[in-house]
C-alpha cells in the first residue's frame, strides 16, 4: 500500500527494516562458497544489473524471515563498475548499508527535507526489480545507505 507524504509525519512508519548489507567481493563464486562452507547460508537470489555495473547474489538462511537481514555479495562486471573502484581504493569489504521501506518516494522527499542529499533525482531499478536510491555517505556517518522499495507482490 502507498501512502502521500501528508499522511505521514514519522519516518519509522514506512522504514520497515534492514534489508541488507552489501560486501564488494572480487569473485562472487568464491564468496558464496565462503558463506555456504563457513555458515550453511545459502544463495537467495543471483542477478546482474548492468546499469549498476554488478553481479550479485543475496545470501541468507534457507528459512529467512521476511524481515531478515541479507547479506549481499558484490561483484564487478568490469573495470569501470563502482564495485571495481571501491575494491581498487579500499580493498574487499562493506561497501553499503541498506534500509527497506514501503514508500521510497516519501521517505526521499523526507530526507531531502532534512538536508539528506540522495545520490539520484529519481529512483533506480535494484535487486530483484525494487525502486532504489542511496543516502550520499558523506551525509550519512560515513555509510553509503542504500533504500529499497520492493515490487508490490
Ligand atoms: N562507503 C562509504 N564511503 C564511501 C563509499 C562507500 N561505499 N564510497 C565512497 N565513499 C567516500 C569516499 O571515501 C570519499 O571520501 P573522502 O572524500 O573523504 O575520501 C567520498 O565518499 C567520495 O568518494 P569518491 O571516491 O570520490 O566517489 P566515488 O566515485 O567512489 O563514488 C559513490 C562514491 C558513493 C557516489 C558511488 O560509489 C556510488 O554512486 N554508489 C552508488 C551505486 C552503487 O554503489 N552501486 C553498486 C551497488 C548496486 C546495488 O546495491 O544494487
């Protein structure tokens, strides 16, 4: 269910919960099996999103709950993707923090509000077809926070 922003004054009525926290890996293949050898977690989804120069899978539990958090694994699809540079610079690790939330058009127009400066003018297409934007990091403690709005099922 969408809401407009009128009726909505408290941001944690529509932030429902962590959704996932991104680790840029070099190869996706030898981090799902550190995940599935170390943990037993297992891979949820995989997909490649060219426009976000990445390939990905989204790791968890086989019972994962519906609010669970996820840990998304990161790989490069060339030198230029954002992944490649992060790993240039810093080297595999977290790259992102992300936030799930039920009406991202509110929650944007509410953190602009703040002066919370979002990384794109319209929302982008995501893991698994969900509307994202990202909180730019040096707005948000030093965190790229990732927003998530998945498809109505
Ligand atoms: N986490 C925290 N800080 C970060 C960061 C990250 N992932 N990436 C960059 N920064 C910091 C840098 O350290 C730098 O700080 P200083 O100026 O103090 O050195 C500052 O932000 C600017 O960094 P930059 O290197 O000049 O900028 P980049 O070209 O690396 O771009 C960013 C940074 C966030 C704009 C870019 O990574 C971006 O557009 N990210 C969003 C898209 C994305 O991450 N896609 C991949 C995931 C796709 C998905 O989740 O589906």
């Amino acid at each position: 269910m969408s809401h407009n922003i009128s009726d909505i004054d408290i941001p944690h009525e529509y932030v429902i919960c962590l959704d996932h926290v991104g680790i840029a890996v070099p190869n996706l293949d030898d981090a799902l099996e550190f995940y599935r050898a170390n943990f037993g977690w297992v891979c949820l989804h995989r997909e490649t999103n060219e426009e976000q120069g990445v390939e990905e899978a989204m790791v968890g539990p086989k019972n994962l709950g519906a609010t669970d958090g996820q840990i998304q694994l990161l790989a490069p699809l060339d030198e230029s993707s954002t992944i490649a540079k992060f790993i240039d610079k810093k080297g595999p690790g977290l790259q992102q923090m992300c936030l799930r939330t039920n009406n991202l058009d509110a929650l944007s127009e509410h953190l602009r509000a703040q002066g919370t400066r979002l990384l794109y003018p319209e929302a982008k297409i995501g893991t698994g077809g969900a509307r994202i934007n990202f909180c730019h990091p040096k707005d948000a403690g030093g965190v790229l926070l990732e927003l998530t709005e998945p498809p109505a099922k």
